[in-house]
C-alpha cells in the first residue's frame, strides 16, 4: 500500500516537473486610439483577446518542444474614429519577422505572415498581402499605407507560423500547409495547461489508497 501512494506520488512529480520545464513565451500588443479588438491564438488555442486601444495585456503561451505553431491574429479597427494601429511584441521586443512564416501566392515558404483585409466582419476580402510582420502598422506605414480603406473600419486577419524555442528557426522545417481561421496548427500543442491538474488528478488516487489503507487497518484488528 506504501508503494501505491509512493508511487502517486512520484508520477504526480515526474509530470509536474515535465510541465514545469516547458518554455513560457510573452506576447503583447500597442494598438492605436479608437476602438480596436484584437484576438491572438497559437496554435489552435487563443490566448488573448483585448478591445481598447493603446496597449493590450500580456498573453501567456507555454511550449515543451521548439518548433513552428500555428498563429492567427485578428484585428479590427471597428468605428469610424481614432486611428488604426497594430505592433506585436514578443518577450517584451518588437517580434522578429524570422521567428514568423508562411507560405505566399505562389506556395513559396516566406518569412511573415499571410495578411487578408477585409470589410469589417470579413464579409468580403479586400487584399491579400504575404511576408506582413506586424509591427509599426499604421496608415501612414507599409504596408497599410500601400492600401486605400478610407480608413474607417476594416479588419486584418494575419495567420502563418511563429517559433516557439531555442535555436534559430528554419523556413525548411515550417508545416507544410498553410493555416486559415483559427484551426490547426504544427503540432497542435503550442498552448499547455498549468500544473495544477496534475496534482489535481493525482489527490483522488491519494484519497483511494487512503481509504484502502483505512479498510486493511479494521481488518488487521
């Protein structure tokens, strides 16, 4: 019976220190004034969602394995007020456009993002541009300002794949697929839970061998 629950023990352990050891990555955004939203998955799990302006919160994802994970980032500009403005931030810097890919017209692999326009609620695409790193868009910078919205609101889905990891990312090891919507993603995996539920799941069986223990005492008297 000791066994047993020196047993729970040690894998409630050995699975809490797996997930303890996992990477811990930090995204964040500025927006520009009026009233934006911004959505951010990675890989197929989003992880933060804001609607304001100026700057978002920090979004957490956690990874155990480097490698490419599906991203997708949504933004709206939604009135006809303010200023559009999108720059996302990776660990606390500007993200590197090495550390994001996609695949562009021709189904050449790029460094980037996809970035599709749109009327507001994407019921129509407007443009379609490839290679987009999203940082210090504004209209008066490109590549917005290669574009003609008038300016009121529209809305920028960007997807493709960001490295999450040591070492330096490579376009020869992105999936080789390109993602759309908020589905999918290299491993499916970007995105892990705390260990909490592990030790969650571990005091049940504590309780069982307890309980079990309990009963061999009555019996032995």
């Amino acid at each position: 019976m000791r066994f047993i629950r020196l047993l729970i023990f040690v894998t409630a352990a050995a699975l809490t220190a797996v997930t303890a050891s996992a990477n811990t990555f930090q995204f964040s955004a500025l927006l520009g004034t009026g009233s934006q939203t911004l959505s951010l998955t990675v890989g197929g799990v989003q992880i933060g969602s804001y609607t304001g302006s100026g700057n978002s919160p920090t979004y957490i994802a956690t990874e155990a394995t480097a490698d490419w994970y599906s991203i997708v980032i949504d933004y709206q500009a939604s009135t006809n007020y303010g200023t559009p403005g999108l720059t996302l931030y990776f660990n606390s810097s500007l993200i590197p456009i090495a550390d994001l890919a996609s695949y562009n017209a021709s189904g050449t692999t790029v460094n980037g993002l996809t970035g599709t326009y749109c009327t507001p609620t994407c019921g129509s695409t407007v443009v379609t541009d490839y290679g987009e790193r999203p940082v210090n868009d504004s209209p008066n910078a490109l590549p917005w300002s290669s574009y003609s919205f008038n300016w009121g609101p529209f809305e920028e889905q960007l997807t493709g794949y960001v490295w999450l990891g040591t070492g330096t990312p490579s376009l020869s090891t992105v999936p080789a697929f390109q993602q759309s919507g908020d589905s999918g993603s290299g491993d499916g995996d970007a995105v892990e839970p705390g260990t909490w539920w592990l030790i969650a799941t571990a005091l049940p069986l504590l309780g069982i061998s307890k309980l079990r223990l309990n009963r061999a005492k009555v019996h032995a008297c």
